[in-house]
C-alpha cells in the first residue's frame, strides 16, 4: 500500500465476492460524495438492492428510523422470502 494512503484499494472484484445480499442505504440528503460512492458500490453488484430514504442525511437510521426500519424489514422479508 502507498503511504500515501490510508486504506487499501477496494476495487469492484473486491466488492463481488461478498456472498450475502446487499443493502446499499443512502439519505435523500446525503453528501453527494457519499451517494457517488454507494452508487459505484450498486454498479459493481447490480444484484444489491439500493434504496433512499426521505428526509434524511447520512444519518438515516437517527433521522429518519422509522423509513430506515421499514426499508430494512422490507429488504429483510424479501432475502428471507428467496432464500426458502
């Protein structure tokens, strides 16, 4: 890793081989940094599920929780459906 950087890169092979269903969350007021980084993530998986939730920034579980939860018990239900 270059000195200059404090993470390792994360490239899209990197993010395929994550096996479980993806979640990929963002606020409707999100950074716009955030949103470009989530929507690289949804491009690399085209199988994630990306969702918004209104009224809400980065973060959307303490600004908005019941739109968050009732996003995450519809993800939730649906992984739970397919994997029966």
């Amino acid at each position: 890793m270059p000195s200059d950087q404090s993470f390792p890169a994360f490239t899209c092979d990197d993010v395929r081989r994550i096996q479980a269903p993806m979640l990929l969350v963002k606020g409707e007021n999100s950074p716009v940094f955030l949103r470009t980084i989530l929507d690289k993530l949804h491009a690399c998986v085209p199988t994630s599920t990306e969702i918004e939730i209104p009224a809400a920034s980065h973060g959307v579980q303490f600004e908005n929780p019941q739109a968050f939860n009732d996003a995450l018990l519809q993800f939730l239900a649906h992984v739970e459906k397919a994997l029966q």
